[in-house]
C-alpha cells in the first residue's frame, strides 16, 4: 500500500490531506512514504536509465534517420517543471518565469520510449540551456559516434 500512496501523490494533483484521506493513514506517513519511494528510485535509476552505447547509438540513429531523414537523432529531449516548496534562504532561485517554485526536470527517450536519461538537479529560475550544460546528457553526448548517412555530405569547415 505504500508504493500504491507514493504512486497516487506522484502522479496526481492531489494535496496530501487528501491522498491521507483516500487511504486512510496520516498525513505525515503520505510525505514519508513519497520521501522513501523517490529515495528508492534514485537508488536503481542506473539499472534501467541509461545513455546507448556505441552500437545502440549507431542503431538508434540509423532508425530515426530512417524514419525521419534527420540524421544524428538518438532521442528527443524536453523538460517541465515540477512544483516544490522552495527553500527559505533561497526562494527567488526556484521561482521559474510562469511566477511558481519549480525544479527543472528534463528526460531523454529514445526511438523505443524509453528514458535515457533523467535530471532533475536545477531549480525553475535556470534556463534550458544551463539545465543541458550541466545534465549527464552534456557529459556523455561528447562521447557519442558520429554516424554519416550514405546521403549526407560533411563540408570541410563543419
């Protein structure tokens, strides 16, 4: 039941009184239970969020290249932000431009939907760009093959 609570707030626009309500347990154990399942998560993303490598990339591109004609395509990117309680001592940095506190949270999914990778490090003031510079996604992408279509040309000054 406690995984089934964590589920329900995490996905749901409910406040916690009223998940405390739905289930019949305290408030406090709705926050502790949330608390534990995220905790847990962290603990396995590495198991099943993972970047391609090299052969997957190679693979990933070639289908969406055949697919799309867009060659170099591991996956699509895009990110949201999720509401929180901003600290006390440094309120103005979570406050994104729609006048909310917010973490930034951007995913990578690949040809087949799954994640590839997953960060939500940034409070909702940094902008996109930054939230890239600083995500496992900039760090691993330098590191990625460059895969040439039979089709495309590279020009000497690219």
């Amino acid at each position: 039941m406690r995984v089934a609570i964590a589920i329900y707030k995490l996905t749901s626009v409910c406040e916690f009184r009223v998940v405390r309500s739905l289930f019949g347990v305290h408030k406090t154990s709705v926050h502790r239970f949330v608390h534990r399942f995220c905790q847990a998560l962290a603990k396995i993303k590495a198991m099943y969020i993972q970047m391609p490598n090299n052969e997957e990339a190679i693979n990933i591109a070639e289908i969406n290249f055949q697919k799309t004609g867009f060659p170099q395509v591991y996956g699509a990117i895009d990110g949201c932000h999720i509401a929180v309680r901003a600290p006390s001592h440094c309120s103005r940095d979570f406050l994104n431009r729609k006048r909310f506190h917010s973490m930034v949270l951007q995913a990578v999914a690949d040809n087949q939907y799954r994640f590839r990778d997953v960060s939500i490090q940034c409070p909702g003031s940094e902008h996109d760009a930054s939230v890239l510079r600083k995500s496992n996604l900039n760090h691993h992408s330098a590191s990625l093959p460059i895969v040439m279509h039979k089709t495309c040309t590279l020009k000497a000054y690219v």
